[in-house]
C-alpha cells in the first residue's frame, strides 16, 4: 500500500508532513541539532535499521534539509549536515519539545532549554514579530493566503473565529 503524498497540496501544514511527517526524521534532525553527523551515530542513538535509516537520511536530503558530504575517499564515507532549510525546523523542534514537556511527561521535563547567560528554563511561547502578541491570542486568526486554491479558501472561508 502506497502512502499517500502531500507535496502537491497547497496547504504549509501538509507539504512540511511531507518533508518530515514521518517520526523517525524528525528524530534524526533532532540528533542532527545535537551534532551528529555520521550514519553509525545515528543507527546507535536511535537502535534503527540501516535499511530504515538510509532512506530517511535520502528523504531529507531530497527535501533539502540535509545535505551529504563526503568525508573519506577511500573508503567512502559521508556525512549529513543541516542544510539552512534544516537549521530552519530547530524552532519547530523546540516547540515539539515545550508541548511534550506540557503534556506528556508528568514526571517532569527530561530535557529543557536554558538561558545560557542566567541557567533559567526558558518557557516559550510563539510570538508575532511584529506586535509581540502570542500567536494564540484571540487577536490572530488563520486566513486564506495570496496562493490559496479553491479548496483552502473554502476550508477557512467557514473559520471566522479561532478556535478557543
């Protein structure tokens, strides 16, 4: 059974799933963020298959947030590197961290983000650039943009209101 692709879809949620939708590339960024490099890094952190492992590694090159390089000519070795694409999803990353240390893990966070000058847990929070409002004010909204289809315009054409 074939999955089903997202990457034609004009929704910014849908294409970014395409791209990393799948959990064990999102734990290879994650380890990526934390310095790896190398294939064996990656199959001993994560205990994953290599068959498994090269082709999410492929899949996030293709997606240009990976890049391969090589390392050793003889033999051939190669390393994966964030790409600025990939540097880019440390904010996505770091939110995914925030809502599980929220949500699941009653036990208290395993692992946090510190000011490096003060040594504090940061609590984030994701903001407007501009105003400094949090984006889950009621003050935004989500509205079809300038390349929106018919199909996404209809969709929030019937959200007038964001959600409580």
């Amino acid at each position: 059974m074939q999955r089903k692709s997202f990457e034609d879809l004009t929704c910014p949620i849908a294409r970014s799933l395409e791209r990393v939708g799948e959990w064990w590339s999102i734990l290879i960024l994650r380890d990526a963020f934390h310095g790896m490099t190398r294939f064996d890094q990656f199959q001993k952190s994560l205990d994953i298959a290599p068959n498994m492992l090269t082709r999410r590694l492929t899949a996030l090159v293709e997606a240009g947030l990976m890049e391969k390089r090589q390392y050793s000519e003889r033999p051939p070795r190669y390393e994966y590197v964030l790409t600025d694409r990939g540097r880019d999803f440390r904010e996505v990353m770091l939110a995914l961290l925030a809502w599980g240390n929220r949500q699941f893990a009653p036990e208290g966070p395993s692992v946090q983000l510190v000011d490096t000058q003060t040594g504090l847990p940061a609590d984030l929070m994701l903001v407007d650039r501009v105003s400094g409002k949090p984006a889950i004010s009621r003050d935004f909204r989500l509205v079809p943009g300038p390349a929106a289809d018919e199909g996404v315009r209809q969709r929030y054409a019937t959200k007038a209101k964001p959600a409580a």
